[in-house]
C-alpha cells in the first residue's frame, strides 16, 4: 500500500473511533441527563453537548451570548503540557514494540523528585527550575532500567511489571510523605513550600495566562516533540527502534542491537515521563501535594494511540483529549453528567484502535488496490 493510502487509512480509522467513541458519550448523556419526556431528556442532551464541544473554548452567557474566551484556550494549552510529554513516552516505548505502561508512575516520580530538589537544593533563579525537572526525568529514566533489564535478561513481560512499578512508586513516595518529608503544621499531607527560584514562569505575564497556569512548560514540551519525531524519523537509533517493533527477529538478525536499543527506548520514554511530571509540579504548584497516580500517563497512552506512536501528531492527540476533558469538566459542573465520561471515551477509543480486524476489509481493499495498480503499470511498461 502507498504512503498516501496508508495515511489515508490511518486518519479515517482514527476518525472513525472518535466518532463512535462521541456517539456512546453522547448515549451516555442522553440517559444521565434530567428529564420525564423524550423531549425534555433531548433538550437536555442538547444543552450538555454545548458545554463538552462547544463550551472547552466559548463562554455561553444569557446576557453576552456565545463568545470566544482566551484564558479557556490557554487551559487547554496548559493541560496538555503533562500529556504531551507522556503521549512522546509512550510513543518511543510502543515503537519498540514494548508496551511499558510507566509513563504513568514516571509522571509521579519525576513531580516528587523535582519537588524535593525544589525545596532542598537552593539554586540560583533560571537554572533550578531546569535543575529540578532534569534531575526528576533523570530519576525516572534510572527506575525504568527496572523494567527494561528485566525484559532483556529475564524475558519478563515489561507490560505487568511496569504496571505494578506504578503501585510501587506510588506507596513508596506515600510513605515518605507521611514518615518524613511532610510539614506537620499543615492541615493535610503535603511537603514544605518550594523555594521560590523552583518555580516556572507564566509564558506571559498577565492575568489570562498566569491564572491559566500556561508557562514556559508548553514550548519546551512542543521542543520535545520537535526532538522526539527527529530521533524516531531522521536518526539511526530511531530508525532502529521503529525496526524492532516491527520486526524484532529481522532486526536482531540484520545485526542490530535489540536488548541495548530496548533498554534505550525505555530510558529515554522514562525520561520524557519524568520530565513531564516535574514541569507539571514545579509550574502549577508550591507544595508537592499528589497522594495518587495524576492519570497522565493513562492518556499518554490515548494520545499515543491516537497518533500511530508518531511524534509529530502528538500535539494535536493531546489538544484533543484535553479539550475534551475539558468540555467533561464543564458538563460536571452545569449538568448532570459525571466528569467520568472522559475515562469512558478514552476507552472505546482505546478499544477500537486495539482492534485489529476494525476496518481491517477497508484497508485489505486499499492493499489490492494498489497492488492491482502497480501490476497494471509493470503491464504498461512491457507493452512499451
């Protein structure tokens, strides 16, 4: 199949499993929403799909109307600066054909690391943000060679284990909180403040911005997908990583390095975790205050499905369920419709692109097709 058919398959399959996964969301609202006639419930599911599609960007007034409001864009900029990064983890793991699933704990770890370093290691204002984040990716990086030597050496499946690295993560940083790290004068279990040269700026100093909480974070995160898709399409070690997960045999007889560049790909999707958590701490927090998984490398994982583990297709991924979390949020707060939808259409999404026979006809059809045409120029060319 050519290249323009294949990206053409890629997009309307992805489209496709959107708009199922908008029709059981819309279904959903239709029987949470309130009501005793067909029509009023309809009214109402009306009104609910205003707020998820339209409202992530528009603020809907009886007075002003429907008008575009910036701080609500810049939300969700804002929200997709932790999702990006875990969306790039996921995308180098899953090239690899390895499904670690860390990027979730990652996230978590490199926010407590880089919170420690924020509170503990005075620096000079500048260099102890990126200090701090660097440091906490660096963490992460080395809690994946876990995992990664496991799967080399042992052959133990790096899905389990690193799922089970998440829980490990999480009780441990648990424990430490409570036994150690917290301040005691607090009313609830949190670390002491940063210091304040920890913090990440505001990417523009007003109000719209700085209450949105959209920092520096977003441009190094889009630097990182620049980075990210130039490893995995115009660099050997990408173009290995790609290999092997498509076909590790081939790859380790064509005399590739399979165990190192496993090991590699899971490092460096450590990393980018870990340095997604930390930029997420250090630019919307003072305190380190998570006592459970933050959920970003669950749709880290979305967003790297959405984008065919491709790097440069990430951005758009994560503007999309970040807009779409965002419309949940406001159907939670102006309706009656749980917040939990969003989980619900991250999983259908989840489950029509893990399905392999899911328009697999269509894409047979392109594969005859285009075999068809390339017989038919072979044909044209003897005749010739």
């Amino acid at each position: 199949m050519t290249k323009q058919r294949e990206i053409k398959f890629i997009i309307i399959r992805s489209l496709l499993a959107i708009f199922i996964a908008l029709l059981v969301a819309i279904l959903l609202i239709f029987i949470s929403t309130g009501g005793s006639t067909f029509q009023e419930k309809l009214n109402g599911t009306g009104e609910d799909l205003k707020q998820m599609l339209i409202g992530p960007l528009f603020r809907m007034s009886k007075k002003k109307g429907t008008y575009f409001e910036m701080k609500r864009l810049a939300e969700i900029f804002a929200a997709m600066i932790p999702t990006i990064f875990t969306g790039l983890s996921v995308c180098i793991m899953f090239s690899a054909n390895q499904f670690n699933l860390g990027a979730e704990g990652g996230a978590l770890l490199g926010a407590f690391v880089s919170a420690m370093v924020a509170i503990y290691v005075p620096l000079p204002a500048g260099v102890h943000a990126v200090v701090a984040v660097l440091i906490g990716g660096a963490a992460v990086a080395i809690v994946m060679l876990i995992p990664a030597l496991l799967k080399t050496k042992l052959d133990v499946s790096e899905m389990v284990c690193s799922l089970m690295l998440n829980y490990i993560i999480m009780y441990v940083i648990k424990f430490l909180m409570n036994a150690y790290l917290a301040d005691k004068s607090r009313g609830q279990v949190m670390s002491h403040q940063f210091l304040s040269t920890s913090g990440i700026a505001p990417l523009v100093n007003d109000t719209v911005f700085s209450g949105a909480k959209l920092t520096w974070g977003f441009p190094v995160a889009i630097v990182a997908v620049i980075l990210c898709g130039l490893l995995m399409y115009r660099s050997r070690w990408g173009y290995s990583i790609r290999m092997i997960g498509i076909n590790q045999s081939f790859a380790k007889y064509s005399g590739m390095k399979v165990g190192s560049i496993i090991v590699l790909s899971q490092i460096l999707g450590g990393f980018l975790a870990g340095v997604g958590g930390g930029i997420e701490m250090l630019g919307r927090y003072t305190s380190f205050t998570w006592s459970a998984l933050p959920g970003y490398g669950w749709t880290g994982i979305t967003i790297a499905i959405l984008a065919g583990n491709n790097p440069w297709v990430v951005p758009f991924a994560a503007f999309f369920m970040a807009y779409l979390s965002k419309g949940c949020d406001l159907m939670a707060t102006y309706a009656q419709v749980p917040a939990q939808l969003i989980d619900i259409v991250q999983g259908v999404i989840f489950l029509f692109f893990a399905a392999e026979q899911f328009l697999a006809r269509y894409r047979q059809r392109l594969v005859v097709k285009t075999a068809e045409e390339e017989i038919a120029r072979r044909n044209l060319k003897k005749e010739g």
